[in-house]
C-alpha cells in the first residue's frame, strides 16, 4: 500500500508542516522523509532547539525547513489573514498570540499555500490540531462535519494486503443520520485512495429489518440517504457485521445484497462502536491500523496520538500528503 503511495508523492512531490519540530520522533519520520526526497518536511519551532534537538538524538534533517514563529518574515500577513478568517472572534492580537503556538501557526501555514499538508498531535492534544484546521481551514463545500476514518492493512494468504476502511473511530461520538452520510461518502472517497474498491456497510445489530429500535431506523435511514446521494456506490445496511463480511452469513441473512458477504468499508452507528470496532481488529484481528484520518477538511490536517512512534509518524505523514 505505501509503495503506490510514495510512488504517486514521487510523481508530485509534496511539502508538509509538522507543529511540533523539537520531538525525536518528528526528527526521526524527518529524517527518512528527507532520505527518500518524495515529501519535504517543515519543522515548526525554534531554529537553534530544533537542530540542537536534531543532533542530540543522531537524526539528519538537512534539507528540512525550520520556521519559527517568532521569527517569521510573513507574520504581520499570517496576523491579518486570521483576523479576516475569524471575523470578529478573535482580536488581532489574540491572533498573533495564538500564532505563537506550532497548532495555530502550521495551520496558517497550510492555510497560505506555503505547505500542502499539516500532521499534528504528537504532543498536542486531538482537540488542538482539529480547533484550528475547524476555524481557518475549514470544510469543503457542502460538508457540515469533520470526520474520520482508520486504514486497516493486514497481509493476505495471496501475498497482496487486505485493507479495509472504518469511520468514524475517533471524531463525531453520536452521528446523525446526516452526519452518517457525510461520513459514508467521505470514508469511501478515502478508501479508494488506498486502493480499496469500496463495498460500504452501515452497521447495527439488525440485519434488513431483523431488529428493532431508534438506532436500526438511523442507520437504515442514513443509508437510504446515502444511496440517494452516490447512486454509483455499492452501500448496503443496515447490516450486522457478520452478515457484512461473511458470504455464509449474508446468504442466509440477506442473499439479494451486493455488499453482504463482501464489505470492506465499514460506517459505525457511534464512536462508542467504531472506537471498539477498529481496535478489535487491530489488537485481535493483526491489522495494523493507520489514523483517525482527518475528513471533510479543505485541505490534509491529520492528527497523531501522543503515544505514537516515529515509524507512526512516518506512516501518517505518507498519508497525510497523498490525501492532498
């Protein structure tokens, strides 16, 4: 999978921001990005702590670029763009103290084409790296939400990877029926990037009508909505998940559907289910499992967990770039 990946980088190289330019692992992901020439990193901090840090644990970022917001030649335009984008929420000089920290600064940074991508969170927290890509990247038109999604990659007997697409794992906790559309539409747009042929699934504990309850009508419902919205995408639910991925189960439980038995794109009812969901699989199943990818964005911003490694790092950025 990442093969395809950084051959497409390869083929339009990208640059992206990291906020927090002083961390060994961001040094370390850096590193290898710099080596492998297909995504130039920016470090976010200040020039002498970053390349002190960089030396300190033996990594070579030559060929990084270093900006330090204290220092940045374009910080009087940055403070009068976010003004403009914050329209009377924020004073200018909130502004320019907010553009002191890597989230808010990367974000502009993004924001006024100097990176193409933003990957945050390895010391921030979730809601830190989503509050400014909410308030200066924004959504694309026509979607109301930010989502996510998890890539999950397992080898298969066949010696090709199987990789299937969750969401949303991590962002919105109680969906509603048109937020599980946005999220279905945005999830399969990603999937496809990862080489997945999306056969999306909303997911209950009912199969077609076999149960009952509030929470059956609402992905029954988003799913109608969804199907009504992409005519062209192979969506079925509401759908348990053995029928979804089983064709024994999906021939005894719902033999007319052309996703049962085959889904590989998988819409949880709430982040209680997708949270579950995804670790199930990745801590039973041998999947690793790369995310939350940041969707419904204007432009790539993921987030990292704060107990990630510098391989993680790596990965995501990989990932974060070929979204863009």
């Amino acid at each position: 999978m990442f093969n395809k990946l950084i051959q497409k980088l390869k083929e339009n190289p990208r640059t992206i921001v990291f906020t927090e330019g002083t961390d060994a692992r961001i040094l370390e992901a850096s590193s290898r990005l710099l080596a492998g020439t297909f995504l130039k990193p920016i470090l976010v901090g200040n020039v002498e702590a970053v390349r002190a840090a960089a030396e300190e644990a033996g990594y070579n970022i030559n060929g990084a670029e270093i900006i330090d917001p204290k220092n940045y030649d374009r910080m009087d335009e940055m403070v009068a763009q976010m003004v403009e984008l914050r329209k009377g929420k924020m004073t200018e000089d909130q502004c320019r103290e907010a553009l002191s920290h890597g989230n808010y600064f990367g974000t502009m940074l993004v924001k006024m084409g100097v990176a193409d991508c933003l990957l945050g969170g390895a010391t921030y927290s979730t809601a830190d790296t989503v509050r400014p890509a909410l308030q200066l990247i924004k959504t694309k038109p026509g979607n109301k939400i930010v989502s996510s999604c998890f890539i999950l990659v397992r080898p298969a007997a066949t010696g090709d990877n199987e990789v299937l697409a969750m969401g949303d794992c991590a962002i919105n906790i109680k969906p509603t029926e048109d937020d599980l559309v946005e999220i279905a539409l945005e999830t399969a747009d990603c999937a496809k990037i990862f080489g997945i042929d999306p056969k999306v699934a909303f997911l209950s504990y009912s199969t077609l009508g076999s149960g009952k309850g509030e929470d059956v009508d609402k992905m029954r419902n988003a799913c109608a909505k969804a199907k009504a919205a992409n005519p062209d995408l192979a969506i079925d639910g509401e759908l348990q998940f053995d029928a979804a991925v089983s064709p024994r189960v999906a021939q005894t439980k719902c033999p007319d559907s052309k996703v049962a038995g085959h889904a590989n794109t998988f819409i949880f009812p709430d982040i209680n289910a997708g949270n579950i969901g995804y670790k199930i699989a990745q801590r039973l199943g041998g999947f690793d499992a790369y995310g939350p990818i940041l969707l419904g964005l204007n432009a790539p911003i993921n987030d990292l967990s704060r107990g990630c490694n510098a391989l993680e790092v790596y990965s995501m950025a990989i990932i974060t770039a070929a979204l863009s």
